[in-house]
C-alpha cells in the first residue's frame, strides 16, 4: 500500500481527504503489524510515542506524545524530568519514562500502541515495565536512519524494514518526529534555566 502525494493546496482545501489519508495510514498498520488486532474503530485508535533528551546524560529528559485518529492530541502530552537515572544511559531513562507514565493514575486511558524512539536496547526496557506492570499493549521502536521498527514477538526480536513511503511508516515517523520535537524544546527549556 503507497501513500497518495497529495499537493499542499489540495490537502488544505479538501478536509475529507485528510482523515481518508489517516485512515490508510491506519489500515496500513495494522497490515505490517499483526499484533495490533483486534482492531480498534479509526476514532479511538491512539498511539503514544516516548523520546529522550539530554546531553551527555546532562538536562536528561523524557517526552510523551499522543496521537489520536492519526493527529496529535497536544493536551495529552507530557514532559518528565530524568530522577533515578544518573549518566549516559538513554535505555534506563527511557524505562523509567515509562514507568512512570504507566503507573500513572491520572484521567488518560492507556493507548492502543507504544512507540520508542529506538531500537532493541529501547524496546527491551519499555517491554520490561510492560512485564512489570502486567500490560499487553503493543509496543515498538523505531530506530533513525535506516527507519527500522523494532518489536518483540515472544520468542524473540524481530525487524522490519518499510518503504519510505509506506503509509505505516509515515504515520510511525510522524509519531517519532513529534516525540523528539516536543523532548528536545524541553531539555533546552532545562537547559537554560540558571543554575542554584
């Protein structure tokens, strides 16, 4: 399945074909990844996708994003501070990012799919919490560059390579994307705070 290249001027004039590109995005998903089903109605469906920020283990911070119908869902975001991890460790930061946001008892329902800014030592941590914590939720990572997504399948890790312009993956990126964004306007947040 190949994503539509859609002019600018046309995506903005035709609000319909919007959600009908999000719909393929979805649909696409659950095709590449057979562990999402059974599926959820297209309204509902809602990733969560989780980066990390800082600098040399300095200003470390964690960001949560929520995508929902295919498009962020800002009042669901969350920003965390980095507590128990001390030094360069984006793994350990990453699981503690997840614990807590899981362990959380606020008014946000768990999502459909997990998605981590990574590769396997990220989804080994994330699906450690999800152990943990007794969760089936779906969860991947997305690893930069050669855009691999990473998932476990109970025997093992396992790859997946899309084309680029697979609507899965443009959906996954989108996620990832908006994850590191948020992480990073955070940590230079932090990072200009004074001292003391």
């Amino acid at each position: 399945m190949r994503s539509q290249r859609v002019k600018p001027t046309e995506y903005l004039a035709n609000p319909n074909l919007r959600e009908a590109i999000r719909r393929q995005e979805l649909a696409g998903l659950y095709k590449v990844l057979p562990q999402l089903a059974p599926k959820i109605p297209f309204s509902k469906f809602t990733i969560e996708g989780f980066d990390i920020s800082n600098l040399a283990g300095t200003a470390a911070v964690g960001a949560k994003v929520s995508f929902t119908r295919g498009e962020p869902n800002k009042r669901s975001y969350r920003r965390y501070k980095i507590k128990t991890v001390r030094g360069i460790s984006d793994t350990a930061m990453m699981q503690e990012v997840l614990q807590r946001r899981l362990q959380s008892k606020g008014d946000q329902p768990l999502p459909h799919l997990i998605l981590v800014d990574g590769g396997k030592g990220q989804v080994s941590k994330a699906l450690a919490v999800l152990k943990n914590l007794d969760l089936g939720i779906p969860l991947i990572g997305l690893a930069k560059g050669k855009e691999t997504i990473v998932y476990y399948t109970g025997e093992g890790f396992s790859k997946l390579r899309l084309p680029r312009d697979h609507p899965a993956l443009q959906l996954l990126q989108r996620v990832r994307d908006e994850a590191h964004r948020f992480g990073l306007s955070y940590h230079h947040k932090i990072r200009l705070q004074p001292i003391g």
